[in-house]
C-alpha cells in the first residue's frame, strides 16, 4: 500500500504545473474590470430578490418599524430580540443571554449590517464575538438595517473595506438560507433563516 501511495505521489509531483506571478490587481488594464453599476441600490434590490430576500428604502428608524408592523412574519413572533435602538419594540433583551444555545427559538432578529454589495446581494455583518452573532443563523426570520449610503458595486470594493486587526467574527448574507443539493429543488429556509428582510437606512441609526 505505501509503494503503491509513493508512486502515486510521485507521478503527481511530476505533473506539478510551474508557479506564476499573481496578477497586480492595482494595474489600470485590471482595476478597469471590476463592475460597476449605473444604480448600485436599484441592483442590490434586484439581485437580493432574485436570490428570496427583500429590499426596502427607508428613511430612518421610525419607518422600519412601521414596515415590520406591516409583515406577518414579524406580527406572528412570539420571541423578538433587535440589535438597534428603538426598532421594533424587542421583548427579549440580548444582553442578558451569555449562552448562544439560548437563542434557539428566537423568531425575529433586528440586527444590524456594515454595508451591501450590489453584485451579489450581499451584506457584510460582523459582531463583538459575543453569543449574539448566532442570531444571524438560528432566529427564523431575519432584518437587517445597513445605512443606505453603504450600498457599493462589486466584492472588489467591499474588499478593500473590511480590516482583521484581531480575532473577530463576519461573513457575507445574500438572501435568507436556502439549498438545492437534493434533486436540484430550491429550498428556502433550509439551516437558517426563513426570510431576509434588509432595510437601507437613509439617516444614522443607533446599535444596542
């Protein structure tokens, strides 16, 4: 067995394809290939929506609210926790939960988002390291208010945002969770989120 693993080994380093140079992704003929769109927040809408999520402009805090109040997901939930000052009338205080596990049925999180990315439909959403982050993945349905001045075109740009001085935790969002492994069916809600609702801010908002 072991001279057999040696010589598929070594027929392997034998085929080993030469190193080449990264490209300089600073050079004018590169940088000028990277998206852009005309309306980045017409496009995050659209494509947010082509992948079950939704999008809506608001003006500030009041407003977002009231939107959830329109939304059955929102006015069926039992348990709501929210991230944000004096959005969505919270009764469940997150500060005093040190046990992620205690988080299992919550069913409406109100958290907030860094920035959107209109290419792909994503937000960029980083937290304290604390036992709220696994809001994002365990509460049934979802709301994220990103300040609607961060709406930017394509990863190259968001990219160049995001800093790791230390150990912390953020990930890209597109859309609620949803899989197609089994016979290629969409399934919305599979290991997450049921539904994905980002509101684009237009004044500054406060977080928890």
């Amino acid at each position: 067995m072991t001279k057999s693993k040696d010589d598929i080994l070594s027929k392997l380093r034998k085929q080993s394809v030469p190193p080449v140079e990264l490209p300089n992704l600073e050079a004018p003929e590169l940088k000028q290939r990277w998206i852009q769109y005309p309306d980045p927040t017409a496009q995050f809408a659209e494509v947010l929506s082509g992948v079950g999520g939704i999008c809506l402009q608001v003006k500030d805090v009041a407003e977002a609210t009231q939107k959830l109040a329109e939304m059955p997901a929102f006015t069926d939930a039992k348990k709501v926790c929210s991230q944000i000052s004096e959005c969505g009338n919270p009764n469940v205080s997150i500060p005093e939960i040190t046990d992620p596990h205690d988080f299992e049925d919550i069913d409406f999180a109100i958290l907030p988002g860094e920035f959107a990315v209109a290419e792909n439909g994503a937000v960029w959403i980083t937290n304290d390291g604390g036992p709220a982050r696994v809001l994002y993945f365990l509460a049934q349905h979802v709301a994220l208010l990103v300040p609607a001045s961060a709406v930017i075109n394509n990863m190259s740009e968001a990219y160049e945002r995001l800093a790791f001085a230390g150990n912390s935790f953020g990930t890209f969002m597109s859309g609620p969770s949803k899989t197609a492994d089994i016979e290629q069916s969409l399934v919305i809600g599979a290991h997450g989120a049921r539904s994905l609702i980002v509101f684009l801010v237009e004044d500054a908002f406060q977080t928890n």
